[in-house]
C-alpha cells in the first residue's frame, strides 16, 4: 500500500513540475547591476558634498550698503537652519538694504570660534551686530519670522 501512495505522490509531483510554467526571473542581472551602480553613484556624490562641506561655495555675506550686521549661527544640515535659511534667502533684496547677512557654520572649523564667542548654545540663532560685528540684539535661538527678523533689524 506504501508503495502505491510513494508512486502517486512521485507522479503528482512529475506532474506539477512538468505543468508548473517558468517564470522569468523579476531582475535580471542586468537590472540589478544598473541598480548596483547608481547606488554607488549615489553614494559616491553623498560622500564628495559631505567632504566638500556641503554648501560652503554659497557666498558667506551679501554684500550692500547697510550700517548693520545680520550674524546667522547655523548648521547647513538640520532642518531648522535650512528652514531660517529659506526665510532669509526669500527675504532678498528686503534683507540686503537693511543688513549684510553673515553666515557662521558648524561645518567650518574656522567659524566655531564665534560660536564660543557669542556664547551660542541653540540652533538656528540670530544676532543683530553693529558694522563692526558688535552684538546689539539677540532673537530668542529658533526659526524666525520674516518679519520678526525685519523687527529686530529696524529696532
């Protein structure tokens, strides 16, 4: 009886494995290398911005005629600083008349120096500066308003 069940489950098998149809494979090899090298590609331009550190060929002061000093503490990869940036960045021409903005990142070794100077503990901070870099006003550290900027540029 046993080997009558053993041949029916070999035939049963014979059976699928002759009627199963093949599939082609979802990735060929082809795709998956493509994959493979963007990856790397990718990664390899991550890597080059990072070491290049990362926005630093964006001009450090726009240069105008103003009497005061705009000195921003920021670090270019969080999103608060990136926020206070696009602020400021959508500011434009508002923001050049009134005062030269002045930026000091956490990326650059050279610029830590002020970070201990003006005593800066939170991110993004803001300070209004005579035009020889002396504090007059601090914002409370945190993204500011485009108008609470202005405010405190005109005060």
């Amino acid at each position: 009886m046993s080997a009558k069940r053993n041949r029916a489950r070999a035939s049963a098998r014979q059976h699928a494995a002759t009627n199963t149809p093949k599939r082609p494979p979802v990735f060929s090899r082809r795709v998956v290398t493509v994959i493979g090298l963007l990856a790397v590609v990718a990664v390899g331009i991550v890597l080059a911005r990072a070491s290049s550190g990362g926005d630093d060929a964006i001009p450090f002061t726009h240069t105008s005629t103003a009497s005061k000093k705009l000195l921003f503490f920021m670090n270019p990869d969080g999103y608060p600083c990136q926020t206070q940036k696009a602020i400021l960045d959508a500011m434009g021409d508002t923001l050049s008349k009134v005062a030269d903005v002045v930026y000091y990142k956490t990326t650059k070794p050279s610029d830590l120096q002020k970070f201990e100077e003006f005593g800066i503990r939170g991110l993004p901070s803001l300070i209004v500066a005579d035009k020889d870099g002396r504090p007059l006003r601090r914002l409370t550290p945190g993204v500011q308003s485009a108008q609470d900027v202005l405010a405190a540029l005109t005060q």
